[in-house]
C-alpha cells in the first residue's frame, strides 16, 4: 500500500508586504501630524519692557504683515471674514483669548483695522504679542 497523503503545506505570512503596510502608516502618521501644525508669518516683533503671560490653549492668533494682509491660520482673511471667524470662535469659547501678532514696521492704520472689528464685536479679551525687550 503506497502511503498518498500529503503533508499539509504550512501557512505562511509574506514579510515583504509587511514592510509595505509599515511604510504606508508611516507615511499616514507623518501627513496627519502636518494637520496640527501652527501656522506662523515670519515677522520681526515689537518689543516690550515689561510682559504678561498667557496660555497657549483657546487662543485666536491674528497675524498681520507689514503689508497690511491679515492671515489667521495661513489663510488670508479680510474685515468681513475676520468679523465672522472672531464671532465664531467667541460663540464656541467664550474665553477666547485673541493674540493680535504684528510685524514692528506695519503701519498702525493696519493694525488699528484689526482692533476696529474686535471693538465692533465687543471683544475684550485682546493681547498683542510681543518680545522681551533686552
């Protein structure tokens, strides 16, 4: 009698496409963590002789460049949309804390616009930043 049974081929995990998942979430984790990143206008700040600290939490930063062009979170805004995104974040945290950032050199007729739409609102919890004075 001739013995026909076969032996069972034992499963296999192929390890080449492990590295190809492996790569891919690394991938995946390297652009979600581009999501949540602050987006900054490179400027030379003012100077102040005496500062205050805030915290960085619920904060809405406004960026302003030396060429009057406001920015909030990279994006190009003007009076109206500033208007609404302020009312907006006000609406959905009350201790909102905006942080008004101006280059040293803007003419104060920009900056005085930005204020302008934070007095309209009625907004008084408002803090410029600025760098430690030598």
């Amino acid at each position: 009698m001739i013995n026909l049974k076969r032996k069972k081929p034992r499963p296999m995990i192929p390890m080449s496409s492990m590295s190809d998942i492996g790569f891919l979430l690394l991938i995946f984790i390297m652009l979600i963590s581009l999501i949540n990143q602050r987006h900054e206008v490179k400027i030379e700040y003012s100077e102040a002789k005496k500062l205050e600290k805030t915290s960085d939490s619920h904060n809405l930063e406004i960026w302003i460049e030396r060429n009057g062009v406001v920015t909030i979170d990279g994006v190009i805004v003007d009076a109206k949309t500033l208007e609404g995104i302020v009312a907006e974040s006000v609406a959905q945290n009350p201790d909102a804390r905006v942080h008004v950032i101006a280059d040293r050199n803007t003419p104060w007729k920009y900056v005085n616009s930005v204020t302008g739409v934070l007095q309209l609102l009625q907004h008084r919890v408002v803090s410029f930043v600025v760098k430690e004075a030598p």
